[in-house]
C-alpha cells in the first residue's frame, strides 16, 4: 500500500512536471531551420515527392540502417532462446474454407505489400509498412495451413541478401555519388513517376524485403517454440 | 469550423483510449487486456491521421493493432497453463 | 451532381445505423455465436452501403473502393467463421435458448464412422 | 484558446503515466509488457503532435502543394521517420520481452512476479 502511495507521489510529480512543459507549450508558427531545409530541398536532391521517405531512405539513411540492424538482432536473439527441442507440434487442423478463402487472398495481400513499398516515394507508405503487411501474409498461410512447416532457409536467404544489398547500394553510393546512401547514384526520373528519385525505391524494395522477413521469422519462432509441458 | 470538429474528435478519441488502456492495466482476463491493448493502437493510428501524418499512422494500424496483437497471443497460448 | 451527393450522403447514413445496429446485437445478444452472426451480418452490409455512398459522393474513386469492397466480402465473413470454429472448439457454451446443435451432431457422427471403418 | 496539439499532448502523457503505473503495479509478467507498450505509444503520438503545426498537410508534395511552396504548406517530417521506425523497434523489443516471458514461466512455472526467487536478497 505505502508502495502505491509512493507511486503515485512520483507519477504526480511527473504529471507537474508535464503540466508545465505543456503550460509553456507555445502553438508552432512556422518549421525549425532543418526541417524546412528539407522541405525546401528534400524533392530537388532526392526525387521524392513524400518527404517523409526522403528523410527515412536519404536525409536519416544510417539511422535506417542501425534500425535493421536491432531488428536483425531481436530476431536472431529470439530464435536463439526458442529453440525447439521436441517433435513437431500438432496444431488442429482448420477447415476448408479457411484453406479455400486463404489461397484466394495471400496473392492479394502480398500484391497490396508490394504496391505500398514500392510506391513509397510518391505515396504514403514505405519499407517498414509493407513488410509488416508482407508478413501478414504469411501469417495467414499459417493460419490456414498449421501443420505446413515454411522453410526456415528461405526466409534467411531473403534476409540476409536483402540487407547485404542496402549496404552494397549505400557503399556504391560513397564510390560513385556524393555520400553513403545517395539516391543521385542513378538518374532522378521525372517526379511523379514510378521509375524516379533514383535509388530511393530499389533500397525500400529492399528495407521492405528484409523488414517482411524478419518479422515473419519473428512469428515463426514464436509459433514454434516448445510448448510448456510441466504439469 | 473544421477545425473545431478536429478538436471534438480528438477529445473524445482521447478519452476513448485513455478508457482502453485502464482497461488493459486492471482487466482480470489477460486475452481482454491484451485486445483493448490492440484498440489503444488503432485508435491512436486515428489520432495519427488527424495530426497529419499517414505513414505513421499506417505503420501504427498493421503493426501496433495487427502483428503486435498475433504475438501477444502466440505467446500467451504458449503459457497457457499459468493463468494466475 | 448535388443529388447524386444527396442520395450518397442518405446511403451512407443507413450504412452506419446497420453498423449501430450490429453494435447493439453485441450487447444484446446472449451467447458468443449469436454475437458474432450479429456482428458479422450487420456490419458487412453497413460497410458495403458505405462504400457504394462513398461511390455516389466520389465517383472519380470507384475503382478504389470496388477493390475495397471484395476485400471486405470476401475477409469479413471467413473471418467470423473462423471465430465461430474457434470458440466450438474451445468448448464455450451455448444460450440456454439454444435448440439444436448440428456441428456437435456432424462431429459426432464423423467419429463414429471412424470408428466403426477402424473396428 | 484550446487547440489540437495540446489534446494530444495531453493523451500522450497522460497515456505514458498509465503505462508506467501499470509497469509497477501490475504483478503478471504479460501485463508489464502490456504496459510497457502503452509507454511506447503514449511516447509516439508525444512525439507526432510536437511535429504537428495547424492548419498544415502531411509532408507529400503533389498537386495540392508546390514544391516552391512546401516549407510554408507541410508539416514537420523529422518526427514522423524518426515514429516509423520506433514503431517497428517497439514491436522487435515486445517479441523479445515475450520471449523472456515465456522462458522464464517455463521455468519458474508461474507468470508472477513475486514469485520469482532467484534474483532476490
């Protein structure tokens, strides 16, 4: 009780201590220097018309890359500590309109993924988006079909040649253009279209990729790990 | 007066997810603690939508509400047996 | 134009009383399967009238929202009967109202002609 | 004047107190890493609505704004990448949480904190 109380004393002061910041809170007018930089900049040195990306793939791109990485390591991390041990876990079998609407819909949903991380330099939507929508795909397949193991191998390869090929591009990027990950390494494109902002869609083709996988290989350790047999 | 509807759906967006999370916090069953969990996130992809910034929002509606919520529930299948 | 608007606008409106309707089968309702037929009922045909309201408002979108409206056909009662399975599975209990129960039959009737092939 | 920002400053807040409540009160392991994820939302929409500026659009530039024009139409980009990719950080850090939950229910057999005996002195 005297834990509580002490509790909620600190979470109060926290909440002063907010209240303040929010009372001197003053209503923005205008962009702070670098953000409007970018907005003044963003579209002339990267291509694309969604800001937000070009900050993301162009302006923040190292940043992108540490984000991958800490994904990777959670993945890996989890696959480490969920190792199955025992045979193979028997999960009810789900019924055939499942099956039937599943197969129906998985090219669907893998189509809509792929239109939203492709179309991420002129559109909302991204790399990250599109993976997350990648991997509920394949959730689905395993909702339907439970007892089909996916291969494991498969989602690795993916991964790992996906995240290779965001380093190659942004190393290339320092050989060849103006600094590591610099979307003028190929040609800007008109704006507007698919084919623009240089390589700004292939290295979200590939964030989207890698972000798909992981968190699919994220999902699969999870569904695989050893059940709690104590009891 | 757009504007004003803005603020009216925001007040009672935030009331409506504050409600949620108090809801996750002290609810008994885990499975309802962790759905109104989810709904704390979709709600706050809406919230997302109204201070302008779509990608953020759709980033938040298929992971906060979609694949956060199918790991919670792997994971709780898992440790089914401890229900205390 | 202003009343094609118009009547879009009234489509839209008897989309969402379908949608409240289906919430209140929610409350109302007394066991899990009869929830989840109100639900799924109600709010299929409240976003499909939506949605044919939002092509009446903005015909430039229909292509949009025809995709829109497949996808919701076709997800949304999969999805309740998946729900449905899920929850005889689980063993939840039926109303006391309940009369018949034709998938506890057919499950039973499935294992004993296991059975008896087995024998 | 009451306006946007300060609601949802307010439920950001507001939203990451409850969260830290619920870490310290709560005693089942799942209900912490559900606590811990209203702390990471309550911090994102924090950080979107110091972002926001009134009467401004998401940072896309088509044909309802020029890109001449873009610093005086849009709002701040930076905020939003940086949520993109909390986001998806928040929910690597909740599977790897669940993952430690579930290793150590296998091994202590109970879900409660308090009875977790192996790093108490």
């Amino acid at each position: 009780m005297i834990k509580k109380l002490l509790l909620f004393v600190l979470l109060a002061g926290a909440g002063v201590m907010f209240w303040t910041g929010i009372s001197d809170y003053e209503v923005k007018q205008d962009l702070n220097p670098i953000a409007s930089y970018y907005a003044d900049q963003g579209l002339e040195e990267t291509g694309a018309a969604n800001l937000v990306t070009a900050v993301v793939v162009r302006y923040r791109g190292l940043d992108t890359l540490g984000e991958v990485v800490i994904l990777f390591l959670t993945a890996s991390i989890l696959g480490f500590f969920l190792i199955k041990r025992d045979g193979k876990n028997d999960f009810r079998e789900s019924s055939e309109i499942l099956k039937t609407a599943s197969r129906l819909l998985e090219p669907i949903i893998i189509l809509a993924g792929v239109y939203v991380f492709v179309n991420g330099h002129l559109t909302p939507g991204g790399g990250f988006q599109g993976g997350a929508i990648l991997a509920s795909a394949l959730i689905l397949a395993y909702l339907a079909n439970p007892n089909d193991s996916i291969s494991k191998t498969l989602l690795k390869i993916t991964e790992s040649f996906s995240g290779l090929s965001f380093v190659i591009i942004g190393v290339l990027g320092i050989i060849l253009a103006g600094g590591f990950l610099d979307s003028t390494l190929l040609p800007a494109g008109s704006i507007g279209n698919l084919i623009s902002a240089g390589v700004i869609p292939i290295i979200y083709l590939f964030v989207g990729l890698k972000v798909g996988s992981e968190l699919a290989g994220i999902v699969t350790n999870l569904k695989y790990a050893p059940k709690n047999e104590s009891e | 007066m757009e504007s004003n509807l803005n603020i009216i759906i925001a007040i009672v967006l935030g009331v409506i997810i504050l409600i949620f999370a108090a809801l996750a916090i002290y609810h008994k069953k885990l499975s309802v603690a962790i759905i109104a969990a989810g709904a704390v996130s979709l709600l706050a992809s809406i919230m997302y939508l109204l201070l302008a910034a779509p990608d953020v929002a759709m980033t938040e509606a298929a992971i906060g509400s979609g694949l956060s919520v199918i790991i919670f529930f792997y994971a709780l299948n898992k440790i089914r047996k401890h229900h205390d | 134009m202003e009343t094609l608007q118009t009547i879009g606008a009234f489509v839209v409106l008897a989309g969402s009383i379908f949608i409240f309707l289906g919430a209140l089968g929610l409350v109302r309702m007394p066991d899990v399967y009869n929830r989840i037929q109100a639900g799924t009922k109600a709010s299929t045909l409240g976003t499909l009238l939506t949605l044919v309201g939002l092509i009446m408002i903005m015909p430039a979108w229909w292509n949009k929202f025809l995709l829109l409206a497949i996808f919701v056909i076709i997800t949304n009662p999969v999805s309740s009967h998946v729900l449905a399975r899920a929850s005889h599975a689980a063993k939840i209990r039926l109303s006391k109202k309940t009369v018949t129960d034709h998938y506890e039959t057919y499950k039973k009737e499935k294992e004993e002609k296991a059975h008896g092939v087995k024998s | 004047m009451i306006t946007l920002e300060y609601i949802t400053l307010g439920t950001g807040i507001l939203l990451m107190l409850m969260g830290i409540w619920g870490l310290f009160t709560q005693k089942n392991l799942i209900k912490i890493v559900i606590g811990f994820t209203l702390v990471d939302t309550g911090i994102h929409i924090l950080m979107v609505s110091i972002g926001h500026i009134k009467n401004r659009t998401a940072p896309i530039i088509d044909d309802a704004v020029n890109a001449s024009e873009a610093a005086d139409k849009v709002v701040d980009p930076i905020p939003q990448a940086m949520v993109l990719t909390a986001i998806v950080i928040g929910l690597g850090i909740t599977a790897l949480m669940l993952t430690f939950v579930v290793k150590m229910a296998k091994d202590n057999n109970s879900l409660n904190v308090s009875n977790f005996k192996s790093l108490k002195w």
